[in-house]
C-alpha cells in the first residue's frame, strides 16, 4: 500500500493519539453509521452522528467549513434540507458502501477505493508518538456522505489491514462485521446465536480446514 499522502508532508499526531486509537476511531463511527441506517436512522439522527463519533474520528485534521450547499450532499441536518432528502441519500449511501464492502470482503479484505480516496486528499498521512504512520480522515469541504464513510473506512484500513481479512458482509441483515468465524460460517453473530452455533477453538480450526480443502 504505497500511498504518499499529503504533499505537503505528514503532521504530528496530538500525544495519546496512535495509528490504532484513529483506526479504531475511524471503524466505531463508520459502523455505527451502516447500523443506524439499517435501523431507520432519520435527519436528527444523523446530524448526531455528525457532531459525536464523526467528529471525534476527524477531530486530528483541521476540519474544513462547510456550507449551505454541501449540507444538502454531505447530508449535514441542517438548513432547509427536507427528511425525505435526507433519508434518500443514507440509504444510498449505506447501498453503495455495502456494494464496495462485499467486493473487498471477497477479494481478501482490499479496498478498492482505498486509492482514489487517498488522492482526492479525504485521507491524509500523519506520524504517531512512536514514529509510525498513520492516516487520518479528512472533514473537508464540499465532501459528500459517501466520501465522509469512505475516508473512514479506508483510514481504517490502511492504519490496520491485517483487520480486514476478517471483513465480512452478512448476506441475511446485510450487517458490517469484522469476525473470521463469520466468513467461515456464512453468518454474523446474530444469526448464530438465533440458530444456537457457538464456535469453540477447535471446531473453528477445523471448519477452516474444512475450507482450506
């Protein structure tokens, strides 16, 4: 992954910020946002989202202003925006991101898009206190909802890849989860536990041998 990042060279992430606390950051909001929406998250909601996990995953880049225009795309709860609209683009958007999801879950865990946010400058690098690389989301102007989810996930991504070889988009709920015995067995944890399936360290050892053959 061979991402230059800013051209402007990397920031300095603030002390207690690490590569890990931003991935995790990044992945809680961008989850819980897939969620909502499958919940029938509406306008208020949203603009929650906005103002809370959002906002502490983008907090490390100097956030950008945005205007009356851009709420309408970005689907910011404000304005004269009207729920119907709103509630068009977060469906949208999760249905686009799902698509995107289950690709990479299929093809190992890459992003494909992950290249083309890094260059439209929604993700920038960074270095943490321990001199690694990280990359930090961008609230930037002018960036619509997708591309606030997309940044997300990809700074996700690419501070912690070895995660998503456990991605997996559950084909009954159409939930996000990153779970390895959910990739085995075909479905998320809600459905084995409605079904009962509990998988113990050696029956998962032995279903991805199974696999495996």
């Amino acid at each position: 992954m061979a991402f230059s990042g800013s051209r402007r060279g990397p920031a300095r992430l603030a002390e207690g910020a690490t590569r890990a606390s931003v991935a995790a950051e990044c992945r809680e909001a961008a989850l819980e946002l897939m969620a909502g929406i499958a919940e029938g998250w509406d306008k208020g909601d949203l603009a929650r989202w906005l103002a809370g996990p959002y906002a502490r995953a983008t907090r490390h880049c100097r956030h950008g202003e945005r205007t009356v225009a851009e709420r309408a795309d970005a689907g910011a709860a404000g304005g004269s925006v009207s729920a119907a609209a709103i509630q068009a683009l977060l469906t949208s958007t999760r249905g686009r991101l799902l698509a995107a999801l289950e690709k990479a879950a299929l093809a190992g865990g890459a992003l494909a898009f992950a290249g083309e946010i890094v260059e439209r400058g929604f993700v920038r690098r960074a270095v943490d206190a321990d001199g690694e690389d990280a990359w930090l989301p961008v609230d930037a102007p002018r960036m619509g909802l997708r591309d606030r989810v997309s940044a997300l996930f990809v700074a996700d991504y690419l501070n912690a890849p070895e995660a998503y070889a456990a991605l997996y988009v559950c084909h009954r709920c159409e939930e996000v989860v990153f779970d390895d015995d959910a990739r085995q067995l075909g479905m998320c944890w809600r459905h084995r536990r409605a079904s009962g399936i509990e998988v113990r360290a050696g029956e998962r050892d032995a279903t991805r041998a199974a696999g495996d053959g």
